[in-house]
C-alpha cells in the first residue's frame, strides 16, 4: 500500500515537467504569424529563445536526474530518511531554478511584444478564453502563475 502511494506521489511530480515537453513553441508556428510579428520582433524573439536553449536543456535534463533519483530512493527495499531528504531537496532546488529561468525567458518574450500582441498570445494559447477570463489555477504558459507547466521555456 506504501509503496503504490509512493509510486503515484512521484508520477503526480513528473507529470508538470511532461506537460511542459510536450508544448509547441508558439514562436514557431501559426500563432507568430497571427501576431503580425514585425522583423524586429522576430529577431529578438529568436534571440532571446536562443540564449536560454542551452541552459534550459541543461536544466531540464538535471530535474529529470533529481527525479530519477529520488524515485531510485523510494524503491529502495529501505529508505534511507536522510538520503530521501537529501533527494528531495534536491529535486525542489532544479525545478525552482528551472522556473526561475523560465519566467526570465518568459519576460523577456512579453517585452518583445505590443500589449495587443500579448492579449491575442494568451487568447491563442488557452482555447476559448479571451482577455478578461478568468485564469485557472495552474494553466502554465507564458504569464502564468505556474509556468512550469506549460511556459514558453520548455519549447
């Protein structure tokens, strides 16, 4: 019974860091073009995900890494309480700064565009949900209050 508790408790944390992969980067598709991005827009746009690309990469890949072991500690025959700590301390501290970053590319995005702009980005990205709806909770994307699960960052 533990061990099935376990088991879902470390799939419900893994399953924001899965939303966020599997996001299509909106400054590469249909969406851009609908935002009548002028040249200027592009390049910075383009800039700016190329600066973070790396070191996103690098920080989701060191989330998956705490994941992995942290789960590894729980499905030990016996836990070590301090290791699993340990583990877990380790796994907030990637995923805080992976959000951190996110939100850094993530405004700098938002700078990038017109206000306008960024009110057609948002309708686009939550379908049937215009400006002046209300959010909810843990919607992810760019803005958010929760953008490991879905932000711009990921793409």
């Amino acid at each position: 019974m533990r061990q099935a508790f376990v088991i879902l408790l470390i799939a419900g944390l893994s399953v924001p860091a899965l939303k966020a992969q599997a996001r299509f980067p909106w400054w590469e598709g249909p969406i851009a073009k609908s935002l009548d991005l002028t040249d200027a827009q592009n390049a910075q746009i383009r800039a700016t995900v190329a600066e973070y690309r790396d070191k996103l990469r690098d920080l989701r890949a060191a989330v998956n890494k705490a994941e992995t072991d942290l789960e590894a500690i729980f499905n030990e025959e016996s836990v070590d309480q301090r290791q699993a700590n340990d583990a877990i301390n380790q796994l907030a501290a990637a995923r805080s700064e992976l959000f951190k970053t996110t939100s850094q590319m993530d405004l700098k995005l938002r700078i990038a565009l017109t206000a306008q702009q960024w009110q057609v980005l948002q309708a686009q990205q939550r379908p049937g949900r215009g400006p002046g709806s209300p959010r909810r909770r843990g919607a992810g994307g760019p803005g958010s209050k929760n953008p490991i699960a879905g932000s711009a960052a990921t793409k």
